[in-house]
C-alpha cells in the first residue's frame, strides 16, 4: 500500500479555512451555520487515485459520516447527491464563498 502523501501548508491552510465556513449543507438547506471538518470531494477521480486536497468543502458529522443514508456522504453518495446536490456544484458555490472570506479577512486587516 503507497504511503499518503501529507498535505503541504497551503493545502492545511486552505481546508481548514473551507471547514471554517461550516457545512456547505446546513447553510444551503438550512441557511445556519454548524461546524464542519473537511470533505475531499471525489468528483472526476478514479478509483485508486489520491485526494486533492484542493478540492473539497466542510461538512458537519451528520452530513458527511453519521447521518445515515440520504445524509450523510459516506452513508450513501448517490441519495446524499439527489437530496443535497451534486459534489461538483457545491463544490463551486464552496470556492465562492472561500474567495469572499479571503476578500473579507484582507479587508479587516
């Protein structure tokens, strides 16, 4: 088995600032904020292939490991894509809304 690769600061400092938004779900369903870890996303990635730590977007437990099937990711991809929406799309409006904390935080300073 290939040893994972770590992630480099800028990759660290990117999912972190991604889980700091809160859960992609939540706040499009629910317009709240709840905690969130780090979800790599698995769109156009083949099976064997190693995560990009780029390509992600926070997810609270219940939404990606423990919400059960339909809700949570890893319970059920396929029902979670068609009651949340796809990966690729969050995905984006999750890079908007990372683009606009990075314009908001050099604003403060």
């Amino acid at each position: 088995m290939a040893k994972k690769k770590a992630a480099t600061k800028k990759e660290r400092e990117f999912m972190g600032r991604m889980a700091d938004l809160g859960c992609v779900v939540c706040r499009n369903t629910y317009y709240t904020y709840s905690p969130a870890n780090f979800h790599h996303c698995k769109f156009n990635r083949g099976f064997g292939q190693k995560k990009n730590h780029m390509v992600g977007f926070g997810l609270c437990p219940l939404h990606h490991q423990h919400g059960g099937n339909g809700i949570a990711f890893h319970s059920g991809r396929l029902s979670w894509e068609n009651n949340f929406g796809k990966e690729e799309e969050l995905f984006k409006l999750a890079m908007v809304r990372y683009k606009k904390s990075l314009t908001e935080s050099s604003i403060m300073l």
